[in-house]
C-alpha cells in the first residue's frame, strides 16, 4: 500500500528509552513532542544509534523509534552501525519516500544522513548542539557540509562554527521550553542556589561549591543544591565536607526533568558555571520557572532580564551575593523560546520539500 503521510526521519545518537524516560537529551524530545504536536499529520520517525543499547522498535508519544543498539567501541562496531544506519534508511524510503532527514548533532549522525540523502536526493539539515562547533570535529572534513545545511543552536554557536571552521550556519534555532511542565501558583522560594547537569570537568562544579561557601561568610544559612549525577560527584562531595557545607549543599543526584523544573520553581538563584554552553536549555527552564540565572556563558546576543552574564570567579560571587540581598528582585518568569516556535522553524526549513511531495501524491 503507498505511504500518502508526510515522512520526516530524525537521526540522534541516543533518545529516550520510553515514555518515562524524562532524562535522556530532554530538550530534544521535546522538540520531538512539539513538532508531533503542531504537524499531527506528520510521520516522524527517529533513527537512534546507540541508546537505547538494544536493537528494538518502539513508539514514544505516537513517534515510531527505531534503536540500532550500536556499540560505540572501536571503529570496527562504529561501522556496523553505520551500516545497519544505511539499510534501515533505504528500507524507509522505499517504504515511507520522507521529504528530508534532521540530524542532531554534527556527528556520525550527519555524516550518515548527509551522505545518504545526497545519494537519494533528499534534503538534509545538521543540528549543531554545543560541542559539536569546537575545533578538532573531523566530522566537518568528512561532510564539507555547506551553510545553508547547518542549523545552530544559538548566536554563540554560530560564531563558533565560523571561528573554527571559517563557516557561518545559515540557520539559528535555539532549544525552547514547554511551559505545560511548569507547576501553578506561586512557590516557595526555599532553595537559594540551585545547579543542575552532568557532574563532569566542562560544568565546574567546584566553581559552585567555593561559591556557596563564599556565600556562608554572609548567610550562614545558605541552602544550595545540584542535581545530577556523573563521574566527579564523589570529588565534589569530597570537596563540599572539606569546606565544611554539610547543612548548606545537598547533592540530590539525578531528577526526572519535572523534579528539576519545579526545584527551580522554588529557588532564587540558578548557577551555572559551565565553561562552554551551545545554549544551556537549563538555563532558558530556570529563567521562566522565575529564578535569576548566573552564567559565564551568553548565547545569544540578545539580553535577558533575570539573566546575569559574568566574566570570572570573583564577580560571579559579588553577582550572586547581590541578587540574594535584593529583597525586592521580583521572580516573575522570563520565556526565552517556545517549543512550538521552535518546532515550527525547522519544519519551515523543509517546506518546498513538502509542497513538491504534495504535488508528487495529488
């Protein structure tokens, strides 16, 4: 029987296992749930390499996922992959003839689809995420991609692809938030620094822990908290005892994605000390949950209230010493970007792709 719905095939190195699954890559599901919301008459269907770490089919929010179950060990099983990629691409369009593949991340993912779209003459778009626009990406040499193929993820990222690449992505999306995961009503605000993210060395995580014990010498009661969990947690708690935070700083481990946002609900202050950031979708979450947000990284060029960029350490800790004492700071939310706008950005890139299909099965 011939496929008559719209096809558009996602290709990601990892998603969400299942519907419950609320902490594997959430700003890029729900990119995923907001584009099946605002096209409910478009097949979506995503292509996952590696997590989950078997090979199964599933659906997740009426999207059909197809998981490789690649293991990511040595080039030998990376090029299975790759391979077992290229006959499940070929299998859907010969099945379901999609109008284009969104990639995320510039990675095997883009190298993947970007090769087997210019072998079928499809439409291709590579999703730069954030670390992916550092120097050293050998996957920019292998595609040569062409800038109107390039969406990155923020003016910040943008500029880096063109620093380190001499290219400038010809489209900007940034990740948006779904302000339906938000709680009602005015929170307590009981947490007065909160982190949140991977505990790895590119998120500084003792920058926030000297932070709150900089903080103590004035509020001998400060209550901060970080969420998440990763391979300097032992580290950071080493460092948390020697500082003496033990009833300051309460490490909480890793929250389902509505846990985190409703932490931010009830904090003052969200800290984010990573030292490089494509965009932070935490940091566009804590702004609309009403918290001040303190970051060295901008990534866009536009300014935001609540939103305090610092240059290092020392005014980081003035910045934050600052917004607590200010009694009359307002919490009152701060909405960077939807996720329905952002949705309906990327799927504008595909437009005379879809009116030509149109023309094609009328």
């Amino acid at each position: 029987m011939e496929h008559t719905l719209e096809t558009l095939v996602i290709l990601t190195p990892g998603f969400p296992a299942n519907e419950a699954d609320t902490t594997c890559i959430p700003p890029q599901q729900l990119f995923v749930k907001a584009l099946k919301e605002i096209c409910p008459g478009l097949e979506i269907i995503v292509l996952t390499f590696h997590y989950p770490h078997i090979s199964t089919e599933y659906e997740w929010h009426g999207v059909k996922v197809i998981a490789i179950g690649g293991k990511d060990e040595g080039q030998l099983s990376r090029l299975k992959t790759w391979t077992r990629a290229w006959f499940i691409l070929r299998k859907l369009k010969n099945k379901y003839h999609p109008f284009g593949l969104l990639s995320f991340w510039m990675g095997e993912c883009a190298f993947v689809g970007h090769y087997f779209a210019k072998t079928h003459g499809l439409k291709h778009y590579s999703w730069l995420l954030g670390q992916d626009a550092k120097k050293g990406n050998k996957y920019f040499n292998w595609i040569k991609p062409k800038a109107d193929s390039l969406i990155a993820l923020s003016d910040f990222i943008a500029s880096e692809v063109q620093k380190n690449y001499g290219l400038l992505p010809a489209n900007i999306v940034p990740v948006g938030i779904d302000v339906t995961l938000f709680k009602n009503g005015p929170a307590k605000r009981d947490i007065d620094v909160l982190g949140a993210g991977s505990l790895i060395p590119l998120k500084q995580y003792h920058m926030f822990i000297q932070a709150i014990a900089s903080l103590k010498i004035h509020f001998p009661e400060v209550k901060a908290v970080i969420c998440g969990k990763g391979p300097e947690m032992e580290l950071l708690q080493s460092l948390a005892n020697s500082l003496r935070l033990n009833y300051n700083l309460l490490f909480v481990g890793e929250l389902s994605h509505e846990e985190v946002l409703a932490m931010m609900q009830r904090s003052k202050v969200f800290l984010h000390t990573s030292n490089y950031e494509g965009f932070g979708s935490v940091m566009a979450e804590a702004l609309y949950a009403g918290a001040h947000v303190v970051s060295f990284c901008k990534p866009m060029n536009k300014d935001y209230r609540h939103h305090y960029v610092v240059k290092d350490k020392e005014e980081m800790n003035a910045t934050i010493l600052s917004i607590l004492k200010n009694t009359r700071r307002g919490h009152d939310p701060v909405r960077m970007f939807p996720i329905q706008q952002v949705a309906k950005s990327i799927i504008s890139l595909f437009a005379d792709e879809i009116d030509h299909s149109d023309d094609e099965t009328s």
